[in-house]
C-alpha cells in the first residue's frame, strides 16, 4: 500500500477564513468572528499600534503578557463578534479614525479589512483602508 501512494500529499483540510474587519466606534473597538477564528479563539490579545506606518496589529497573547486584555471565549463558545471597551485601548485606537457626528439614534463608526497572518496568530490593519459611516443602534447603514 506504501508504494502505491508514495509521492501523493494529503489535501489539508483547511476552511477559509472570511475577511477580518476591525469597527471602531466612540465606546468599543470590535473584532468580528472571522478575526477571533484567525488568532485562534486567544482569551487574551494585545492590540499593537504602529504610529509610523498608520496600522493596528491584535495578536494573540497570553494572560501573563504586560497590556493583554481580555478577548475571546473558547472556540464552539464564541459565537458572535468580540468588542473590547477597555477605555485606554479605544481612545488609543480612535486617535487614527475621524469618526463623523452621528444622527440621533445611530453610531459613528469606521471599518476596515485586515490583513491576516494565522501562523503568527495575528491580524494587521491598515488605517488607511478604513471606510467611515454610520448605523442604527442595530444593523449598519452604509454612507457615501
């Protein structure tokens, strides 16, 4: 049986990950599901800010780490989006968005897409890629 399939690799069983959005608000920085997939469902991350280049990079971390915060339940248990309000974050993180003035009812915010590196169970996204809106208390409504 060796010889026969000598030579042949065994397809990988890896599920695509879908994109990881990052949404800034006034209150909370949240990280969607497919970000927590990527670093691995981590129950702490550091959220790291390079001022040069204008990107925020989370990564996995753990609880010993100086500066992690707490982030995800156990993977199976994390069903929705993970949102850190940790006040020393969300003002750090909000310095690089303009968040426009928001209707009443509705939330400023600004998304954008990262870049994911799940073999170093870190995800970088690049500030100037953010697009700026507003939303409903729930759901989201695009602006031009």
């Amino acid at each position: 049986m060796a010889s026969l399939l000598q030579g042949f690799e065994e397809v990988r069983l890896v599920k695509p990950v879908g994109k990881t959005v990052m949404t800034v608000t006034d209150s909370i920085v949240r990280f969607n599901k497919a970000t927590v997939e990527v670093l691995g469902f981590p129950p702490f991350v550091k959220v790291l800010i390079n001022e040069k280049t204008k990107q925020i990079a989370i990564a996995s971390a753990s609880d010993k780490s100086d500066n992690a915060v707490k982030f995800s339940k156990a993977e199976g248990k994390q069903t929705a989006s993970v949102s850190i309000k940790d006040p020393a974050i969300v003002e750090a993180v909000k310095a690089y968005f303009t968040l426009a003035e928001a209707p009443e009812g509705e939330v400023a915010y600004a998304s954008v897409n990262g870049a994911a590196y799940p073999e170093n169970k870190t995800v970088i996204f690049d500030v100037d890629n953010a697009t700026a809106g507003t939303m409903k208390r729930r759901g989201r409504k695009k602006t031009a």
